[in-house]
C-alpha cells in the first residue's frame, strides 16, 4: 500500500507567510490548544519572525501560536530534537573560529607557502568545502577514488593534494578535541529526530514550510514529516506546472553506461534545488497539491505563470513569441534604470517613503547589495524615518571594527603618517574629551604633511624636534600634544617591533592599546561587544592557530573574520519598511517589493571560486557546482516578484566602469516585450535636484582698500600677481595657503629643496670641494628620511647631475662662489621687496650672476619676453640696490642651472635669457631693468592702485590650480 504523503506548494504570487498562516488556523484553529501543540518547522530566524506576524495579523482575537523552529540557524534549537530520544547524546559542535585556526596551522603544516593570514583565508574556505562534504555526505576517501586526468592542471593536483593531507589530519584533531563538525552535528540531530517521529509520531502536527534545502538529512527529515499522520510540507515556488521536458531537462543525470560522463546539470535554474530535494525524499511534483489558502497580500494568479516562463531553460525561450498573453503578463512590476548607484539608492528611498503616504500599507527593499542598502538607509534618515538592512552589516566597516583595523595596519607601517593619523582622528578615541584631543590631531596633521618621515614613533619625534623652517611654530605647537598619543602607543610598537611572534601576544597587544584609545566606549552597542566577542575569541583560539604570524599579517587577518562578522541590528526599525537580503527576504512579502541591483556580477552575484576543488572535482564528488548560488538568486528573485507591486532597479555604471543587466533583468524584458517604467519615481529623481532658477557665476574680481593691499611680496610671488591676480588675493589676503598631502610623494618642489640643501651645505661647510659633493649626496640619499621613491628612481640622475655641478663650477677658475641661499630686501616701487637666490658668482670684471637651480626645465624665452619669470632680474635689483648684506656690484649674468636631461643625453646644463646665442635674447644691461618696469607696473596695479583681484587674467601663465575651486572657474572660464 503507498505511503500517504503530504505535500503543498505555495505558488509565487501568493504570500507565502499569510497564505500559511490562513491556512493552519483554518485546519487547527477551532481547538486553539491543538494549535499549539503543533510545530512548524522554518528555513530561519527571519521567516520565524515573519510567520509570527502572518499569524498575528490573520488573528481575529487571541491566538495560541504553534512552536515556530528555524532548522537553519547555527543556534539550532537542541530542544526540539533533544528531547525525542535523550538516551542518544550528540556530541557537541568544535567552535567555529577554533576549527579555522587549527585548519590554518595545518596547512602551513603541511607545506603550503603562505603568512599566518593567507592560512586564515585559505582555512575559511576550506572549512566551507569541508561542510559541503560533510552536508552531501561524501566520504573524504572518495577524494582517493577519483581518477586524475591529464586535463587537470598541476595546480589543482596539488591542491588536491594539500587538501586530502589536511582531511586526513583533520579527524585526529577532532578525535583529541572530544568534539565533532557542526554541519556533522546538525545532519546528526536531523536524522535523531527523523527516526524518533518515524517511531513515535508527535501528538500534535508538524509543518515544514519554506524549507527547500537540498541536502540528504533534510530530504530524509521532510520525506518523514510528509508522511506523519499531522504532518506537512509545504514548498515555496514549486513549479509544478512546467513541462516535464523541461523538468527533466534540470537534471541530475545519470551518466552515461559508455562513456561513463554525466550531461551537464542546469543549476543556475531556479528550480534545480527543488527537483534535488524531491530526487533525495524520492517524491515526484505531481504528488504536490496547491495549499489552499489565499491573502489580500497575493498579487494577480498570472504573475506565476510569467514567472515560471521568465525562469525557463535557455533551449526552452524560443518558444517565448507563442506564449499566450497570460502567460507573459506582468502587471504591477515595473523597472527603474538610472544611471548611477546614487541615483539608484535616491530613487528607491523615493518609491519606500511614497508608500508611507498609504496607511497600513508596506514595502521592502531587497539587495544582495549591502552598500546600496545603506545608502538607501542614509537617504530615508534625512526624512526621519529609520530603517534598518536585516541583513547586518560586517564588523569590518563598523566604528569598533574599523579602530582595531587602523590600529593594526599603523604599527605594521611603522606609524607612518597617513595610517597614524587615521587612526588618531577615528571617532572612538578618546570620545570622552573628543575637541581637546582632534586639536592636538590636528596640529600634528598639519606638521606631518609633506613627505613621509622616518619610520616609527622615533621618526616623528625627529621630524617635529626640527625647528627649521617657516612650520617651526606649528611643529613646536604639535610637538607639545604629542608625547600623550606616543605614551598609548609605545605598548604596541614594541611588540610589533619584535618581528614574526606567537599570534596571541600581538592580539593582546592589540586589544590593550585599543582600550587605552578608545576605553570602554570601544566596547559598547551591538557593534562594540561583536569586537569584544570576536577579539576575545580569535586571542583565545589563537593557540591553535599558525604558531608565529608576522605583524603585517595581522590587519588583513582581522579583517578577513571581521568581514565575515555580520552585526545585524535590534529590532524597533520601522514597522512598514524594511531592507533584506536574500537570505532574509526568503518568505517574506510586502505591498511593494522593491529588488535592488540588478546588475550582473551582483544579481546574480559572480561564484566564488574554490581555492581547493576544480570544478570537474567537485562534479565528480557530487559537490554543489558553483552555479547553483545562481540558482539560489533566481528562485530569491521568483519569490519576491510575487508581490503585489514590484519595483525593479538597476545603474547603468558603478563607481568604476558601466554594469551589464542581470540576466533576470533581459529575461523579464524579453518575455514582456519591455518592462513598464516607473515615470513616477523617475520624476522625482529629476525634481528633487532641480533648483529651478541656475545663477551663472560671474568671473571674480574682488577689490579691497588700497590700505588693505599688501605692501611687501617675494620675487616668487610676483608672476602669480600677474598672471592671476585672484590667486594672490586668496593666498596673502585671505592667507588661504595650499596645504601638502599626508604622506605625499616627492614632488618637484620637495626634490628641488634636497638639491638647494646639499649645495647649500656643500659651499658653507666644503667650500666647493668637488671631492665633497657626491659624498654630500649620497647621504641625503642614504638619510632614512629621504622617500625610498627619490632613492630607488632618481638617485642616479642626481649623481651625475651634481658631478656636472662641479665640474661646471671648476671650468672657470676667476669664477668664484660668493654665497648661497641667502635673503634681501629692499623697499621700491612703494612696497618691500624680497626674495632668497640660490647662488651669486663673483665674475672675473667684477660683476656678479645670479645662478638659479632647477631640478626641470627652466623657464621659456618667451615667457619672459612677455614679462613673466623675471625672478633673476629682481634678484639682481635687490643685489645691486644692497639688498644682500655684504654683497656689491652690477649683476650682469643671469644663468639657470638645470639638472634635467641636456642635449647630449647627460644631466646637466647652463640656459640663460640673455645667452647672446639666442635669436631672441635679451641684453643683459637691459634684464634688470626690464624686470623692473615690469615689477612696477604690477605693483602700481595692484599693490598701490586699486586695480581688482582678477582671477585667471594670463591663464597661459598660470598654470597652478589650487584655488580654481574656490574661484568657480568651470562655471565661467570659457563663457566670453
């Protein structure tokens, strides 16, 4: 005699909790107490919670609820199962994080060439394949039987080498441990339980309902409800009105009794999972009956039909154009295509606060897209209305997480500037008194800008101890704030300057400088005990880990846990909308659904893939392929298209290239013939940036007092009056000065002060030895201080320059080095004028150049016909007017010495603006007084006339763009 089974479906168009909810009241709902003695078996906590509140809205008075059990969670409720058969104990489950650290120390163990934080990596995902086997049942020798063939590459070999060393090793750890697997212990009580309700069916009923996992001990443990006197199985989605061609078109295959090889599986198929399961609890389709039960949630009966021929097999689309009309309708789903991630969030922040105009009525967002969940989130918190991603976020982008990230990745860099002050700015240190601390963080910003310092503490306490320099103030304002931020982390620079080390003492090193910075707020909310939790366990476990660990593996390694760490948060968001993942959104409906992200590589998201198995291996043990997520996305995306309403969104660009559409996107396209727009939404996207009115900028021009003008400037700073004379305005009238970048490369100012500072020290202390010049080289080179970037590229230009230097110098012996590096002043032309030359020669008549450095090219002819890079001839008017204390005379040579490429291939050469062998050159009689009319018609403009600041006047020679934000320039430049 058959065995009487029962099985339901609960097609998509249908909510799913409301329509099972319906329908257990109305089988048990007359005995309230049969009700509740009744069990309903669930996929997860969230579908828990969201039949709860199926049951309570189809509540018409008080309702005794049955006992609602997730089987999925890794909390599995022992209760349930431990209470069939007490006679039979489970052995408990090893700790997760104690299994991927004996993992790692394993495969370093067994050759494999990788840092403490690789193996941590590598041991997840072997975990991952390890509970794969353990969850289909497959032996570890099966990996013994599988015949190599030459097609495998010898990576793979290996790999499946390592892999079976470490299965071998594996059950002896957890023989010493008294413990055995969780996926184990789970298939373990699945199976107690199974055979304890085979032998004493339960009282009451038991409903598994939405639980579509595939693996054995589940097929076993639904074949055994569906056969209880009360018991039920209740799927979602079924397809049960499909072809069974196209049924059987899914697979699995037999192989082939010839050849012996399997046709390839369709498992990126919505439907594969399901026809697994029914294979496994050895049922066929036609044995489910539809649940009869029907809610005002449910959207039009047709939306399943077009779902079930949207999700057909490629072979199967063709006959798409023949489809009746019912059967590709798609009323109530429409689509948003926007052109970039923000416009995406904005709108479907739009469409969520829309439905809040409708009492009662609800929506959920659902994305496997957590960044675009939040910027969803952010957007509905400007309007007030808080709404939280179910689906958590990883530990690893919370304030805790973050801290201890920067914390580790600082000392690994030896506390060079941007990571240290990344970390002395996060908002959990030292939240207590917060401004009087970022006052001293900022002081010490500001003095670590420019090139990169000596590393460690020591290399900053050297580079704020000099005093030299326009920042000595500064650095003497920071120097003051610094020793309280270097007395917390002196603690963890001396453990990490102790090299490779057991992983334990650098954690612990770790976790105490996190408490002295961030105290006991660091630990606080759902974020703050998640890090406490994970820091507390990966120091406790890490005895079993890899035995040393560098200190440069410990940030990725952190972060490696932490992003698989999600903190989801408390409940009390909004009770109308919601944002899910996949995982959460299974079951759950809402008014409007709104699927986010429909781009491929995200909806579906791209496989993962297995460090460990090849694919061909992992067909051969019978191992889910690394399609089937695929599969998992599409029945996500079925289910939830079976809302009432349904919003589809997707960016034609993410932040770094254009997407392409998800292929459920193009079917859902295809098979309607176009997916109607939302115009509604795509409205308001365009009215709520629109200002309405456009007030073009106009070019500035301010014009201050004549008294409030500058009365003193540099040679430096003369072109910038000229050539923009705004530029001037912002920097020495609103003392707006450029600042440099935190740990910036050596730029071509930076270079040029090295090279200034070895002449400088190489005419003062060697008297222009040549012999000297190069060792005076070599150790700015040499200085821990100099960036490895100038070092490694252009130490040897510079080498052969300077040489040129002194070879140059030695040419003319009646030629003689004066000075170097020094300032004048003088007052003319009605204001103070200054400036510092490199170097003035004493000429063999008496005369005297003025020698400028240039580590590029120098300034164009053509340039200074036009009255710009006149520096040298002011120079010479502060030296002929006395300007430099104790030097006298007419200048007459005017020289750029530049240490770039010359003509011959070499570095090094001499270009002058009044080299006589110029076509266009200027006399040098006439240079000083050229740059003379020029300076005071400048200065007589803007100086003492009350001519207006113009931005960009010369912009050919302007070249510096520091302050086109602050003047507008894209929104004028160009309008004449």
């Amino acid at each position: 005699m058959p065995e009487d089974l029962h099985l339901y479906t609960i097609p998509p168009h249908r909510a799913f909790a409301d329509a099972l909810a319906i329908g257990l009241i109305r089988r048990f709902g007359s005995d309230p107490l049969k009700l509740a003695r009744g069990l309903v078996l669930l996929p997860n906590n969230r579908a828990k919670k969201a039949i709860h509140d199926a049951f309570v809205r189809e509540s018409a008075q008080g309702l005794l609820l049955p006992r609602l059990v997730a089987v999925g969670d890794p909390e599995l409720d022992e209760a349930v199962f431990e209470a069939a058969d007490d006679a039979d104990p489970i052995p408990a489950a090893v700790d997760p994080l104690q299994r991927r650290m004996i993992l790692a120390r394993l495969i370093q163990e067994v050759g494999a060439p990788v840092d403490a934080a690789e193996a941590v990596r590598l041991a997840g995902d072997l975990a991952t394949t390890l509970d794969q086997l353990l969850i289909e049942e497959v032996a570890p020798r099966a990996l013994r039987e599988i015949e190599l063939s030459q097609e495998l590459s010898a990576h793979w070999e290996r790999s499946l080498k390592l892999f079976e060393v470490v299965l071998t090793r594996w059950p002896k750890e957890l023989e010493r441990l008294g413990r055995i697997d969780l996926a184990e212990r789970r298939r373990r009580l699945v199976d107690k339980v199974a055979r304890s309700w085979r032998n004493a069916p339960p009282q009451g009923f038991v409903c598994a309902a939405g639980v579509t996992a595939s693996a054995p001990a589940f097929a076993r443990l639904l074949r055994t409800v569906a056969g209880l006197p009360q018991g039920m199985v209740v799927l979602p989605g079924l397809a049960t009105a499909i072809s069974d061609a196209e049924w059987d078109a899914l697979g699995p295959h037999k192989a082939d009794p010839v050849t012996g090889r399997r046709r390839r599986s369709l498992e990126s198929h919505p439907q594969f999972h399901l026809k697994l399961l029914l294979d496994r609890m050895g049922v066929h389709r036609s044995e489910f009956d539809p649940w009869r039960a029907a809610s005002e949630h449910d959207a039009p009966p047709a939306r399943s039909k077009a779902i079930a021929s949207a999700m057909a097999p490629p072979e199967l689309t063709h006959g798409w154009t023949a489809l009746p009309a019912a059967e590709r309708r798609l009323d109530g789903v429409r689509a948003l295509d926007v052109a970039a991630p923000a416009e995406e969030a904005q709108g479907i922040a739009l469409a969520l606060r829309e439905v809040l105009e409708t009492p009662e009525r609800t929506a959920a967002l659902v994305t496997p897209d957590r960044a675009l969940a939040r910027r969803v989130a952010a957007h509905c918190a400007r309007w007030g209305i808080a709404v939280d991603d179910s689906a958590g976020q990883p530990l690893s982008i919370l304030p805790p997480g973050t801290l201890l990230l920067a914390l580790a990745d600082a000392a690994a860099q030896g506390f060079a500037p941007l990571p240290l002050l990344t970390l002395l700015k996060h908002p959990l240190v030292m939240a207590e008194r917060r401004g009087e601390w970022l006052e001293g963080v900022r002081l010490l910003d500001r003095a670590l800008r420019g090139p990169r310092p000596a590393p460690g503490l020591a290399g900053i306490d050297r580079h704020l101890a000099e005093q030299e320099g326009r920042d000595g103030h500064l650095r003497r304002a920071a120097l003051g704030r610094w020793p309280e931020a270097r007395a917390l982390l002196a603690p963890l620079e001396a453990v990490f300057a102790g090299g490779t080390q057991p992983l334990p003492a650098l954690l612990a090193a770790l976790r105490e400088t996190a408490q002295a910075l961030g105290g006991d707020a660091l630990w606080a909310r759902a974020e703050g005990r998640a890090a406490a939790d994970l820091l507390d366990a990966a120091e406790r476990e890490a005895a079993n880990g890899p035995p040393r660990a560098e200190p440069e593996a410990l940030a990725p390694m952190l972060r490696t846990l932490m992003d698989e760490a999600a903190v989801r948060p408390p409940q009390g968001g909004h009770p109308r909308l919601a944002i899910l993942g996949l995982i959460e959104a299974r079951l759950q409906t809402a008014d409007l659904m709104i699927l986010g992200g429909l781009n491929e590589g995200v909806w579906p998201g791209l496989p993962a893939p297995d460090p460990w198995l090849a694919p061909r291996i992992r067909a051969e043990l019978g191992l889910p392929g690394l399609e089937r997520r695929i599969g998992l996305s599409a029945h996500d995306l079925a289910g939830a298209l079976g809302a009432p309403q349904v919003l589809l969104t997707r960016a034609r660009r993410d932040a770094s290239a254009p997407t392409i559409a998800s292929r459920f996107w193009l079917r859902l396209e295809a098979l309607s013939g176009g997916l109607e727009r939302a115009r509604d939404v795509e409205a308001w996207l365009r009215a709520i940036d629109d200002p309405g009115y456009y007030a073009p900028a106009e070019r500035p021009a301010p014009q201050p007092a004549v008294a409030l003008r500058p009365k003193a400037l540099s040679v430096t700073e003369v072109d910038r009056l000229k050539a923009d004379p705004y530029a001037f305005y912002a920097r020495r009238m609103l003392r707006l000065i450029p600042l440099d970048p935190v740990d910036a490369d050596p730029s071509a100012a930076w270079r040029g002060t090295a090279v200034h500072e070895v002449l400088q020290k190489w005419f003062e202390r060697d008297e222009c030895a040549p012999e000297r010049l190069r060792a005076r080289a070599e150790a700015m080179l040499a200085d821990e201080r100099t960036h490895p970037m100038m070092r490694a590229l252009w130490a040897p230009r510079l080498m052969e320059a300077i040489e040129w230097i002194a070879g140059q110098i030695a040419v003319d012996p009646s030629r003689k080095v004066i000075a170097v590096e020094k300032r004048g002043v003088i007052p003319f032309a009605g204001v103070e004028l200054s400036g510092t030359f490199d170097r003035v020669d004493r000429m063999g008549d008496g005369s005297l150049a003025i020698v400028d450095y240039k580590t590029g090219k120098p300034p164009s002819l053509a340039a200074v016909r036009n009255g710009f890079s006149l520096q040298l001839g002011l120079l010479g008017l502060i030296a002929e007017r006395g300007g430099f204390e104790g030097i006298t005379g007419r200048a007459k040579h005017f020289e750029y010495w530049s240490l770039s490429r010359n003509r011959g291939g070499g570095f090094g050469y001499v270009e002058s603006p009044c080299d006589t062998r110029r076509r266009d050159y200027l006399p040098a009689d006439d240079f000083v007084d050229a740059a003379v009319a020029q300076f005071e018609g400048a200065a007589r403009m803007w100086l003492t006339g009350d001519e207006p600041f113009t931005a960009k006047l010369h912009p050919d020679y302007a070249p510096y763009a520091e302050y086109d934000q602050l003047m507008r320039r894209d929104e004028w430049y160009g309008r004449e």
